[in-house]
C-alpha cells in the first residue's frame, strides 16, 4: 500500500498511519518504497499527572541562551502566523523528499541530516547527492557557502517547535530521533514550557495525529510532545497552525521585548 504526500494531508493519513499500515515491521513504516523511522509503541495525550504547567516570566528569559539546561539551544520567541505556517511548507517538503530518496534507515539518516544542516557533505552516494541538490536547491555542498532552511533545528521537530511558539508555548529542546548507537531521543519530542491552558487545548489535536505527552523525570518542569514519526509531528504542527484563531484564545502571553518581534 502506498500513500499520496501533499500540503492537503494531515488526519485521514496519520490516521491510516498509525493504525491501519499493512507495511509496519521492526519499528518503521514503509511509504512510497522507502523507510521512515516510526516508533510502534502507544501515545498519550492525556496530561500527565506529575505535569507543572511552569511557563517562564520575562525576566526568565535570556538573550543570548535557551532555558533549561539543554545544550546547544535557543530561545524560539514570537513567531507570526507567516512564519510557523512557511515552516510547515518547507519541512513537509522536505519530509516528501526525505521519504522518495531514503531506502534504508542509514539512508534516512544521511539524507534527513542533510535537510538538518543545508549540506549533502553526509551523503555519501553521489547520486543521491545529485537527486537531493536537484530536489532541495537550497542545499549546499560547499561547508563555507550553505544556509539551513529549517534555522538549525531538524526536519520533524522544526515546524513543531515553531508551532507551539506561534501560539504562545515555550520550545526549549527538540530531537527528531536518530539511529545512532548514543541517540538523545528515539522518536521525535520537542521540550516545551505550557501552561496548563495550552496544554488542554492541544490535547485533542495530539489526539488527531497520533501523538503524545509526557514528562521527563530529568526535566519535570516541562511537557515532552512526542510523535511516532516525523510525518505525525509536522502533521500536528500544521494542525496548531490551523486550529488557532489568535490570542484571545489564550488569557496570559509573555510580554516579550521588542528584540523577540
């Protein structure tokens, strides 16, 4: 069985996806002759008991660093509608890409990487090279002449982390899941501060896509979105997008500096 990928998708395909796929086997699902990660193990979108609902205040809020004692991260504030919904474009176009050209896991990787930094240098089949550079003009494969398009974070959890921001949640961490050996995460989470508000009102989108949350013991003030797939959390991202209806919907929002507009 194979699935049609467009800008049109979202519940009727993550629904097949996660349910109803003829082709699961060993943790991934295949779509369009080719191999996605995807984690078989049940979400949930219920709020977890030990959640805080902790949003940071302003004066929380550093300039030039993320929050929570993540590595390598940074403060994704005031994103517009424009912005999160170009985001979800971009990266679903690169999932699509990802999905015609990625035969095997290690394939996934290299060619998902790619998308994560703007250059093929990874890539080592130069084919592939060749069809990625042609698909994605954007790629590079000169290391001192190249520009990411999804601003340093990874296809799957890019458009996700802009979502959430868009409505007013605080992304502070995401991965989207790797093969290696010494792997962050399994599966695609992003790491946000939510309000319990926000948190409720995604619930029933989780629950559309297939997706999940929990709590990380290590970082209890936050809430873990979780997905099984890169498809599922760019499928929820454009959700967010959609569903919301401005900032009325929500009573509280961070008063950001002019810096963060």
């Amino acid at each position: 069985m194979t699935w049609a990928f467009s800008h049109g998708y979202a519940v009727l395909l993550i629904r097949r996806l996660a349910g109803q796929h003829e082709d699961a086997a060993r943790g991934r699902v295949k779509i369009w002759g080719t191999m996605i990660p995807r984690s078989e193990d049940s979400s949930s979108c219920d709020l977890p008991v030990e959640a805080t609902f902790w949003m940071p205040s302003e004066e929380e809020i550093p300039e030039d660093e993320g929050i929570g004692y993540f590595r390598g991260v940074w403060m994704i504030l005031g994103v517009t509608a424009e912005e999160a919904s170009s985001m979800v474009v971009l990266e679903s176009d690169q999932i699509e890409v990802i999905a015609d050209l990625a035969e095997t896991p290690a394939l996934f990787e290299q060619v998902a990487s790619a998308c994560d930094t703007g250059l093929v240098e990874g890539v080592r089949d130069e084919g592939l090279r060749h069809q990625l550079l042609q698909r994605i003009p954007s790629l590079s494969e000169e290391t001192d002449d190249y520009y990411a398009d999804l601003g340093g974070l990874e296809v799957g959890v890019a458009a996700l982390s802009h979502a959430l921001s868009y409505v007013g949640g605080v992304p502070v961490a995401s991965c989207r899941g790797h093969i290696s050996e010494h792997r962050w995460a399994d599966l695609p989470v992003v790491y946000a501060a939510l309000d319990r508000q926000r948190a409720e009102w995604l619930q029933p989108l989780l629950r559309e896509t297939g997706c999940g949350f929990h709590v990380d013991p290590e970082r209890p003030e936050f809430l873990v979105i979780d997905a099984p797939s890169i498809i599922e959390s760019n499928a929820l991202a454009k959700l967010i997008v959609d569903r919301f209806d401005g900032k009325s919907l929500f009573g509280t929002w961070l008063d950001l500096p002019d810096a963060w507009l």
